[in-house]
C-alpha cells in the first residue's frame, strides 16, 4: 500500500505537529478536552475564520441546534441520549485533517456524520466520550457533462447531487438512494442503491476515485491510497478506514421520459397471489424496470374491524408507459396493469415523485431537493434480510398472520437481478450480488416519544424479524450495512474484538470481511476510527 510523504500535508508543520501531538496526556475533564482541542487545532489549522464557529463545545449557545439537525431518527433526540464533547463543522479540507490530528492527540474518539441518516445514530452517539466532526457545510458539486462525471463532497446531500446533474444534462442521473436528504459520504461508502439498481447496479460500481483523511491526517486520493484502500471505502464503511472528503463518481445515461406507477391490493383483492407472481418476475424482468414491493398491516376497506396486508408496488421505468404495459400485461397479469396506472415523466421529476409523491402532485419544482428538511426525524427502527428462493403461498399466509397480529411492522422489498447480478460479489466490499432475488426491509415507524413505546415498536421488528428466519438467507444470514441494524452484533474493542467483529462483519460483508479487516490493519493499526459495528484490526494488532 502506497504510503504518501508529509508533502500532502497543509504544510511542514502540520507533519510535525502530528508525529509529536499523539504523545500527549489525555484530558480528563468536558472542558479540558474543549480547551486542548481548541489549542491543538488552532495551531494547526491557522484558520482565517473564527475558530469559534467551527469548534462548537456544549456550552456554546448553537451547540444544540447544530446536534439536532442532523438527528434523523428521533429516538436519539432526546435529553437522555449521549452527547458530543465536542462537534466540529469544518469549511475546508485542513480542519477535517486538524480534526483527526487533535482528537487523535488527546485520545477522545471522534463520530463522522454527513446526513444523519444512519438508522442507529452511530455518526452521532456514543457510550464513550466522543467529538463530532459533522461534514455538513463540505457540500461542493463539481459537474464535467462533457466527460459524464462529478466530484461531490461528503456533506452534499443526494438530492443536492441529482439537482447539479439535473442542471447540467436532463439525459444524466446517478444510481443511488430514493431519499434526497441522505448524506453522500454515508450512502456511497456503504453501498449505495436506488431504484436504477437493476439497470446500473450501486453507487459504489460508478465511484473513480476518492479523497480521504486518513489516521495521520494526510489527504489521499485514489492513487496515493493505493487500491487495497479504495476498494474497502467503495462499500466498507468509510468511517472505519478514515474521514472521506469526496467521491468522483461516473455519471449514467437516462432517457428524456421515464415512467412510474403505483398499484396497491389488499388480501381480499388477491395481494397473497401477487406477492407470489412479484417474486417470480421483479427480480427477472427487463432491468430498466424496477418494482418495489411494499407490505403493511392496515385496517381493512372491506371488513370494518377487520385488520388486512396492503401489498402495494411501486415501480420507475426506463422508458415509456407503452412499453412498460406492454411488459407488464405479459410477465405480470396479477398486477393488472392499465396505461392510466402509469405517469411519464422526466427523470428528475420521478425523483421528486418518489421522494414526495404529493410534493410531485402539487407541482414542487426540482428545487425541492435542495431542502435539507432539518431536526425533521421521527421515531422508526429498521432491519434487514436477503431472500434467495421464493416464499411460498403458504408461507405468505402465515407472515401475514404474525404481521396482523403484532401489528404495525412493515416490509419493503427490493428486487435484484439485472446488472446486480453480472458483478462479482468481490469487485466492492459490498457482496450481495447474484444468487438474491430481493433484499428485504423490515420497516416501523412510531409517534408516540416515551422510551416504552420505543421498547414495544423495537420488540415488533425484532419478532418478526426471528419469524423470518426459515425464508432468509443463511450462513450468513446477510444484513444491509446501510440499514445500520446494532442487534446483529457490536464491538466494545477489547480482548475479543476480532471475534466480535466476525458476528456482524461476516453479516454485511460475508466473504469480504476478513480483507476488510486486513485493510483496517495496514491503514489504521491503533483502531483510531471505529464504531459499534466498525471493521476491526487483526488479533494483537491495537
């Protein structure tokens, strides 16, 4: 692996200052930390702006305000929730290298957030003490059309990124996720999908190259970090290797009109057998054609009192309604499909749609993805599964009856195939390629904020969840890393480290782990930047 000189550091100084500040006495108390930070990364940074604003302790008045608007799941807003230190809002490159070099020096462990939408809160709670270093005004968009490509910071947002394509080119697009106020440096370095997936595979499959902090605050790129390096932040989780600053990313050809629809069914109106037929043909159908499968417990419009499955499917098409009819009525009957099901629209207006569809139905222009919804998260636990042979009708039936019965968790099934097929499960951290027919996730959301109806609406998800069981994967059964699930498995990073790391890493990443864990050895042998559930280092190696 490439080790790169201290020329790309800001400065001599900055070389020095690092080599020397790791040999300081850890501070003990809230504002002795505050006080040796703030030292350590003045002299570092030898910023213009106001240090103030950037380094922002508890005792600064915006202190809550910049904590809580990247909370995206209200679970973690609340007063007995773990706090920062510290939170740092760098405006440039050198203060994300200042951050590393400080928090490394005075032994506090520093937490990355770009969007906040990591479902455990682990960018931004920790049992330990911890910094935030929250990416969020690192948000520049470059984008060549010329040469079909961007260079996007980790703080920009998915709808900022499709909204500067959008400007640029109405025939470009990028493959990655349905919710615009996602964070680019989360989604991309864990993966990264959306509903062009079976078109155009992950995010990761159009990442060129990358710029990274790493542990010793040197600024990398694809060249200077070597391969072994790139290859584990395109999936791995960049927050175990370092801080990434941007991603270059490819962009993909989308054609001027495209098509969605959303058909909803009920049981009483078949859904069980639709369901079956979904199974057999969203994972195998023309991969311009992507159908998501949605499936709630809702009251019945049928039987009053009676509580019922909705299967609802929602589907983007490459392409126009026609065509897209003509399609479905052969490959897929159950659904029924009629061309007044269908709305054609431009690419980016499909965006909007999924992301909002009565923001789209009020005429919200694509503006609206620039809106950062902030302090806008609410209560929800997520979790995830990979199907690999279908589910029978009889077992269809018996979900829907633990389904009803607990009440309110829904599933959200996202088919594969396609182009997610055709790529080695290897070529990126990220392993679940062929041999899947949909990834599975398992979805509630609540309102009410007491800690005892988080604990009942958290107990719903983990027992069906353990119904699943005989439908799923197995050996390992595999897990999302970007649906960020803490009850597979986490790592206190002591003695047992490496086997603690094996129970959730062997889940997300099955047979790529243990590179994974190489890698981590080679960059980052203290364990500097880790989490709950970050890639470990090899046995006697912190």
């Amino acid at each position: 692996m490439a080790k790169p000189s201290c020329l790309l550091y800001l400065s001599a100084t900055f070389c020095l200052l690092s080599v020397v500040s790791v040999s300081l006495a850890a501070p003990t108390t809230e504002s002795s930390v505050y006080s040796a930070f703030l030292q350590c990364f003045t002299r570092l940074t030898n910023s213009s702006t106001q240090v103030s604003n950037i380094v922002i302790p508890r005792t600064n008045p915006s202190f809550p305000t910049v904590l809580q608007d990247y909370i995206r799941n209200s679970r973690f807003n609340t007063t007995s929730a773990p706090k920062p230190l510290i939170i740092v809002t760098p405006l440039q490159k050198s203060h994300v290298q200042g951050s590393v070099i400080c928090a490394k020096s005075i032994r506090v462990q520093i937490k990355i957030r770009s969007g906040g939408h990591d479902y455990e809160g682990v960018s931004y709670v920790s049992d330990e003490p911890f910094i935030i270093l929250d990416m969020f005004n690192l948000r520049s968009i470059s984008v060549d059309i010329e040469n079909e490509v961007a260079v996007v910071q980790a703080g920009a947002t998915l709808g900022e990124l499709y909204y500067r394509i959008w400007e640029k080119s109405k025939v470009h697009g990028f493959p990655a996720g349905v919710c615009p106020t996602v964070g680019v440096g989360g989604h991309l370095s864990g993966g990264g999908y959306g509903n062009m997936l079976r078109k155009y595979g992950l995010s990761v499959d159009y990442v060129i190259d990358a710029e990274i902090v790493d542990v010793n605050g040197r600024i990398l790129n694809r060249k200077s970090m070597g391969e072994d390096l790139f290859w584990a932040i395109r999936g791995g989780g960049g927050a175990s290797f370092g801080v990434i600053l941007s991603y270059t990313v490819k962009l993909v050809p989308v054609p001027e009109t495209v098509t969605f629809f959303r058909v909803e069914k009920a049981l009483e109106q078949n859904a069980t057998d639709l369901v079956v037929q979904w199974q057999q043909v969203a994972p195998n159908t023309d991969d311009r054609l992507f159908m998501r499968l949605l499936l709630q417990p809702v009251s019945s419009n049928v039987v009053k009192g009676k509580k019922t499955v909705r299967a609802s499917v929602v589907a983007l098409f490459l392409g126009g309604a026609n065509e897209l009819v003509s399609i479905l009525q052969k490959e897929f009957p159950l659904l029924g499909l009629k061309k007044e099901n269908c709305t054609e629209v431009s690419w980016i207006e499909s965006v909007i749609w999924w992301n909002d569809d009565e923001a789209f139905k009020n005429g919200a222009k694509p503006e609206i993805l620039l809106d950062r919804n902030l302090n806008s998260g609410g209560f929800l636990k997520r979790k995830s599964d990979y199907v690999q042979k279908p589910i029978s009708k009889d077992g269809l039936e018996w979900i829907w009856k633990k389904m009803i019965a607990l009440g309110k968790v829904g599933f959200v099934f996202n088919p594969y195939g396609g182009k997610m097929s055709q790529i080695p499960s290897g070529a990126t951290p990220f392993p679940h390629r062929a041999g899947n027919l949909f990834k599975m996730q398992y979805s509630v959301n609540w309102e009410d904020p007491s800690a005892s109806a988080a604990q009942s609406f958290i107990n719903q998800a983990r027992r069906l969840y353990s119904y699943m069981t005989p439908f799923v994967s197995k050996s390992p059964r595999s897990a999302f890393l970007n649906y960020r699930d803490l009850d597979i498995g986490v790592n206190d990073f002591g003695a047992n480290s490496y086997q603690e790391g094996v129970v959730y890493g062997a889940k997300y990443f099955n047979n790529n782990f243990d590179r994974l864990v190489k890698i981590k050895t080679v960059v980052d042998p203290d364990n500097f930047f880790r989490n709950e559930q970050s890639i470990p280092v090899l046995p006697g190696k912190a």
